[in-house]
C-alpha cells in the first residue's frame, strides 16, 4: 500500500507529509470535526422532519383505524432512529 501512496504523492508533486503539529493539519482535522457534526445535524433534521409530517397524517380526519396503527407504529420507529442518531453524534 505505500507503494501506492508513494506513487500518488510523487504523481502530485507532494514533497512533505503533514504531522499532527502542522497547521494545515490542524486545520483539516477541525474541518472534518465541523463537517461531521453538520452531517449528524443534517440527519436528525431529516428524521425529525419526517416524523413530524407522520404526525400530521395520524392527525388528518377520515384516517382509518389500519393506516393510523401503521403510522403510529412508523412515528415510534422514527422517535427510536432520532435517539440512535442523537447517541451515535454524542
């Protein structure tokens, strides 16, 4: 596998590696930590969202009683995806 990378970086003209004590290091493990938790945020507002609009459908006149024990089972299954995503980001 060095090999490769070697290969790469001597294709790309790159002379020096970054160590954990560069600044450009720094700076891209702080952009990776920001970009990470954007990503988590971005997913639980999806969840969220869609378990709000499964709220509002269980709450429409006229929904029978099967389709409202499916959204209602859908709805807890959301509420369980939201907590593994809050607990996977803590």
């Amino acid at each position: 596998e060095m090999n490769v990378v070697d290969d790469i970086e001597h294709r790309m003209g790159i002379t020096e590696r970054w160590h954990p004590q560069d600044v450009k290091y720094q700076e891209g493990l702080a952009y990776l930590t920001n970009w990470r938790f954007i990503q988590a945020v971005e997913h639980l507002q999806g969840l969220v969202i869609q378990r709000l609009f499964e709220l509002a459908k269980a709450n429409i006149a006229g929904t029978g009683y099967k389709l409202r024990q499916h959204i209602s089972s859908a709805i807890s299954r959301r509420s369980a995806a939201i907590r593994t995503a809050l607990e996977k980001y803590n």
